[in-house]
C-alpha cells in the first residue's frame, strides 16, 4: 500500500512541472503564416524592456505584450524587418536589441570580450615564461655529492 502511495507522489511530482508551462497565447490573427513567422522571429530578436533578460515572445509583463502586438500588426502591414527595429530602437534605444549594432557607444560592449582575451593571454604568456627556466648546470663536484647522497639513501 505504501509503494503505491509512493508510486502516485511521484506520478505527481513529474507531472507537476508539464501543468506548470505556460505559454503565451496571442490571439493575432496574420494574413499569411510567413507573416507569422516573420513576426515570431522578430520579436523573440528584441528585449523587453520591463523584464531586460527576455525576449518579447518569453515575457509575460504587460509591455511585452503590447510591444509583441505592435511588431506583429507592423509585420502585417507590410513594413520591413528594418523599418520594425528601427522603430523599437527609436522608443528604446539599442537595448532593445538582443544584438546590438556596433558603434560609438557599442564599442565596447563589443570589444571588451576580445581585449580581456588578449590581457588573460598576456598574462599568461608572462606566467609561463617565468616559470619555464632553465635547470642550472651542476658542476662535477655537485654531480659527485649528489651521486653520493643518493647510494647512501639505497
């Protein structure tokens, strides 16, 4: 009876996570389903800007959504993908942007990845050139004791 209580727990227990996900449902109506598509892989490219570390399609605040309808009647009306992001990094700035574009203000989002690399490989290389040296040469008489401390030792 006991195996059985334990068996439906943990039926439970691995079923609780499948009821949990939820996912958003838009109820947009597109003109086509490469509209949908299109507007999908749009805005799941942008960030919301209330949560900051998800995608319009993964967030669930309310500016999300609104923002996921914008992108979604703009794609059915016929603008282009370029004329959308612009229109987000207008209102948002490039935050917006999962990949931001490079530029003056971008520059070192972007190099910063490449320049701690070349630091930690300079560093490095400094490391092991000191630790890499050469064995001094023992001379005879040194050669000669250690030979002796040696047989001393067997």
């Amino acid at each position: 009876m006991i195996q059985r209580w334990c068996f439906l727990l943990l039926l439970l227990c691995l079923a609780l996570p499948l009821s949990l996900r939820a996912d958003i449902v838009d109820t947009w109506q597109f003109k086509t389903p490469e509209n949908q598509e299109r507007a999908v892989a749009l805005a799941k490219q942008l960030r919301c800007p209330q949560c900051q570390n998800q995608n319009l399609v993964e967030s669930t605040s309310p500016i999300a959504r609104d923002l996921r309808l914008e992108v979604y009647r703009m794609v059915d009306d016929g603008k282009s993908n370029d004329e959308i992001v612009s229109r987000m990094t207008s209102r948002f700035g490039d935050f917006v942007l999962y990949k931001p574009r490079f530029g003056a203000q971008t520059a070192l989002l972007w190099l910063s990845p490449l320049v701690l690399l070349l630091i930690g490989a300079v560093v490095m290389w400094r490391y092991v050139r000191r630790r890499v040296r050469p064995l001094p040469v023992m001379s005879d008489e040194q050669r000669q004791r250690l030979e002796q401390l040696l047989e001393k030792k067997r």
